[in-house]
C-alpha cells in the first residue's frame, strides 16, 4: 500500500538519495528495503508496483564480486553473455529483450555507449556502490528509449546515513590484486564522500589455448551536497572508471565517466522541485590487427521533476532533453542526435489499492515522435499478501552503430516498440518473503544483428516466470531466484526464422546463496545454474547450459578488522557464453578462481 508519511518523506528528500528506514528489526530491512527507481517516489519493495530486487551493500561485501554484472548473473529476469573473463565485453539482457534494452544508472546519470548501444558493465566496481536497484519490466514512460526490459541503478553512498570509512587490499589467482579506500559523512547540512578502487589481473585466456588477456581499472566516486535551512539542497556527484583491457588480437583503453549537479527545491510541504543536469562519457581507443580506432561518445542531459502531494496521491511532472554526440575515427553519417521529453506519473492511494498511471513524449530527431504509457494496479489481499497487475509500453531507439557504421548500418531500420504485461504476488513477512510473477512482452520490429548487419525483425514474443524467496533466520541468511523463460522470433520477414529462439538467451537459470555466522566467522555458497542457448539467430550454434558453486569465507579478527576469502567456480567448470561467429572460436571463462582481501573501517 501506499503509506502517507513515506511519500512525504519522499517530496521533503531528493529522489534520487535512498531514505534511512523506520524499522527497527535489521533483518526486516534488508528483506523489504526502500527503492527509488520503480516510480521516483521513495517506496518499499512490497509497496512497489513493479519486479524489483535490490542487492545491498552487506551481499556486495560478502559476495565480493570483481565487477557489477557478477552480481546480477542468476538474479531473476537476468540473462549475461561475456566475451571472456576479467573487463571482457559484457552483454546484459533482462527478461529476454537486447542487450541494449536494459538501462544502467548511476546516482540519476545513465551510463553507456551512444555508438553500440549497450551498457560498459565489466568496468563499473561494485567496491564503490553502496547498493543497486534492479527493476525488471517496461519503465520508458520514466526512462525513456531503451528501458524495454528493466533499469538497473547503483548508488553511491552519500554521507547522510552514517559517518564511514574504510581501507581494504587483496590479491588472488590469474595475478590479481585490488586496493581501495573510502570515506563518507556530514556535519551540519553538508555531506560528503570520497572513495577509489584499483584493479588488476593477468586475466585468463578468451580462447583455447590463447594467452591471458589482461585487465586494470582505477575508478573513483565523489559526492557533496549542502541542505540549507530552508530545505534546499544543493550538490555535485561525479563517477570514473579508466584502465584497460585486453582481447583476443588486441586491446583497448576506456575511460567511463559521469559527472551530475543536483538541486532539490521544497516549494511548500507537500510539493518539491529536482533538477538534475549531468553528463556521461564512454571513451574506448582501440588496437587490434585492423588498425586503431577511437569511439568517444557523450551525453549531455537535464532533467526537471516536480512532485506535488494530494491528500494520500501523488502526481509527478517533469522534462528531460538529452543530446547523444560521438566522436570517432570511423565516419558516420550522423554524429549528434536530440531528444526532448516530457512524462507525467499518477500515484493513486486507495486504502488497501494502488494505481498507478504513467505517460511519455518523446520527440528524437532521428526517429522521430514516440508516446508511451503504462498501467500498474496494487491490492493488498490481507497483511502480509500483495497482488499487482501492470501493463506498460516502450520502445529502444537504433543506435549510431545500427544505423550509420559503414557497411554494417541499416540507416532503415525502425525503433522497436514493445507490450508487456505482467501479473505478480508477494508475500512479505518479518524475516522472510516470496514473489512470483508471470510476465509476456511483444517486441515489434525487433533489432537482431544477423550476422550481415542489423534488421528489424516484424513480431518477438517473451513470455516466463521470475520467482524469488528470501528468509533470515536467526545465523542463517538464505535467497532464492529461478526465471523460465521462452524468447521467440513469431513473425520474420522471410519467414525462416519463425520460431526460433532470439539468439544468446537461456530459457533457465536458478540461484540459491546460503550464509552463516558463527560468532566473529561466517561461510556461505552460492550455486548458480543456467540453461543452454543459442549463439546465432538461425539457431545453429547450440551452447551447453552449466552450473557454476563459488563459496566464501570470512573473519572478523579485530574491532573494525576482517578478512575475506572467496573461491569462484569451485569446481573449475569448463563453460562458455558466447562464440565469436566470424573466427569461430568459443570465448573461455576463468576456471577456479581464488582472492583474498583484508579490510579495515566501517560501512
């Protein structure tokens, strides 16, 4: 339901700076947490209308994964494809959409790369995020293009919450070792936080009997912000991440940024304006056996949001414009495209009922007008039972690589436009919960790269069931993810692909992670499991599915002192993701992978 007081909260805060929860029981907050992204509105997860999931900062230092896409792989809805191990190019796809339809946030600021598309997943450091926020399902009516199949946001830590700090270094197989440091916290309306992290590894090899491919990052955070006595609140964040990473005949340099000022002005006690102006760059110079090439691309974009309280409603109102530019040695016909949007979002408090309107104009002068909406409806059945319903459109816009490389572009291709529907039930509970939802989208003109070059694909059809379960009982930490799922072409120019399945999704994957504590110890496992998949789209080139146990160990041996060891694909399964089509070689994962790290601080 929809509870007054968190919404007012919501309007007195930015949306975008997570809210300390009210609950005093540890474990109820980590099962039900508050989120943002659903509906801008600050919510918690049996609140929201919407597939959510959130991995906290507790698992990302427990689990310790050397990068963001580690921690979605098994999660409900999500898919990965990775071109190796260690920075290797990554490709996420959420609910069976592309790779280029899953947004990436961070901190408001979307992050990825104008010319392909799609998200630099292997070089975002979960050391620097304080949680991430994975929404599964249309959100292009707040979005925009792209958020087809869900949004994924992290957030740094702000300052406000807590004073932090923190020191940790560790080294591991393949010549890994990684350092870092942080700090974070406030002293009258002022807050802050600082944080660095370095990676290194000699990497394994991408194909069989290849050398190891080698991958560093050196990434930082920084975030202040001032509150003035009036209730303004002013600040600046900023993200980097530049190193480099090594592939199969030859290498790349990358530099990842995001730069953002914010401004949140109270207008009265129930109505609040935010203003977000940021922009994002993805920079990669290239080095192979075709020679060097540069793909720099930027996106300058401001955001403007007004939220006003009615009574228990909530009403949403806001304009974004965005410019994509790229600059690069290769020489497309277009290098610069506008957008300009406005959306508008209706939060309905009706008791033990939710509804939830939302609507979206987006005018690119590229390809064009598109309008978007979505419907979203919320009945609480008793204390502890939530039924939602929700149906949603979007659409993904062709990127500069899909319209203008030479001689792969198709300058003819068109958006896609999707329909999704989707029926969900939860169960929340002190210490534990459920979810199961059913979800179908139709995807028109769907954009498949089919070896030759980009086409649009007349009618796909994804249709599955995402369930997850979580309990906490008193040493015992244990969840639960399993997603069904069944991709298909329906509909293809030509008619030869009907019925095949949409190329590099599995149509199954479970994940169960199991810890405990004893005393100043703690142990867990995490088993994951995937289905097979194909690597073309005429479904030639079947890949084995796998199952992969990483398990972990920790020590609390001193105040503020601990030491972790964590082992990745125990039992050194040999698995692949993805095949390189024109060498025809499979892209080697690391086997059994070992690291071991020290940490001082808090968090």
């Amino acid at each position: 339901m929809l509870i007054v007081s968190t919404r007012q909260a919501a309007v007195a805060a930015a949306c975008l700076i997570p809210l300390a929860a009210a609950a005093d029981d540890e474990s109820t907050i980590q099962l039900n947490p508050l989120v943002v992204t659903p509906t801008l509105s600050t919510q918690t997860v049996d609140e929201s209308l919407s597939s959510v999931t959130v991995i906290d900062r507790e698992t990302l230092d427990r689990q310790q994964p050397r990068e963001l896409s580690d921690a979605l792989r098994g999660q409900p809805g999500f898919d990965l494809v990775s071109n190796g191990s260690f920075g290797k190019n990554t490709s996420v796809y959420t609910r069976g959409t592309g790779s280029e339809s899953t947004v990436l946030l961070i901190d408001g600021i979307r992050v990825r790369s104008a010319t392909s598309g799609g998200a630099p997943w292997q070089f975002i450091p979960p050391q620097l995020l304080d949680r991430v926020e994975l929404v599964r399902g249309p959100r292009g009516t707040l979005y925009g293009a792209d958020a087809v199949g869900g949004v994924v946001q992290g957030f740094t830590p702000d300052g406000r919450d807590r004073d932090q700090y923190w020191v940790q270094g560790g080294s591991g197989s393949h010549g890994s070792h990684e350092y870092g440091a942080g700090f974070a916290g406030s002293s009258g309306g002022t807050a802050w936080s600082l944080g660095a992290n370095h990676f290194h590894t000699d990497g394994t090899a991408v194909r069989e009997d290849g050398d190891d491919k080698g991958f560093y990052n050196t990434s930082g955070v920084g975030r202040i912000s001032h509150r003035f006595g009036n209730g303004v609140e002013l600040g600046l964040l900023g993200f980097r991440a530049h190193g480099n990473t090594e592939f199969d005949g030859g290498d790349t340099d990358f530099v990842i940024q995001t730069v953002g000022a914010n401004a949140v002005v109270p207008l009265s006690d129930r109505a609040v304006t935010r203003l977000q102006v940021s922009e994002g760059r993805d920079e990669q110079e290239n080095r192979d056996d075709f020679g060097d090439s540069v793909f720099d691309t930027r996106t300058r974009t401001a955001r403007l949001e007004n939220s006003l309280m009615l009574g228990n409603n909530e009403v949403i109102l806001g304009g974004e414009f965005h410019r994509d530019e790229v600059d690069s040695t290769t020489d497309y016909d277009e290098d610069r495209r506008d957008n300009r949007a406005a959306f508008a979002q209706y939060l309905v408090g009706l008791g033990k009922a939710d509804i939830q309107f939302s609507a979206r104009f987006d005018s690119n002068e590229a390809f064009g007008d598109h309008v978007t909406g979505s419907v979203a409806v919320g009945q609480a059945l008793d204390a502890n039972h939530r039924l939602r319903l929700s149906y949603g459109t979007a659409f993904r816009a062709p990127t500069f690589n899909d319209l203008y490389f030479p001689g792969f572009g198709n300058p003819d291709l068109a958006p896609e436009r999707s329909q999704t529907a989707e029926l969900g039930f939860r169960g929340q509970y002190g210490h534990s919960f459920w979810d199961v939802a059913l979800f179908q989208t139709f995807v028109d003109d769907l954009i498949q790269n089919t070896g030759t070059g980009p086409e649009n694909v007349d009618r796909a059809r994804i249709q599955g069931i995402e369930t997850a379960a979580g309990t906490r009982i008193g040493p015992w930490d244990l969840r639960a993810a399993g997603t069904l799922m069944d991709p298909r072409v329906r509909s293809s120019d030509d008619g030869t692909r009907d019925g095949n399945r949409l190329s590099r999704r599995s149509t199954a994957s479970a994940r169960l992670d199991v810890d405990r504590s004893f005393g100043s110890f703690s142990v867990g496992l995490s088993g994951i499991a995937q289905s097979d998949r194909y690597n073309d789209s005429d479904n030639d080139e079947r890949l084995s599915g796998f199952g992969l146990l990483n398990a972990r160990v920790g020590w609390e041996f001193a105040s503020n002192w601990s030491a972790r060891l964590t082992v990745d694909n125990v039992f050194d399964a040999d698995y692949v993701t993805a095949r390189n089509g024109f060498s025809e070689f499979d892209y080697q994962t690391a086997g059994r992978t070992a690291f071991l790290s020290v940490r001082y601080g808090t968090r």
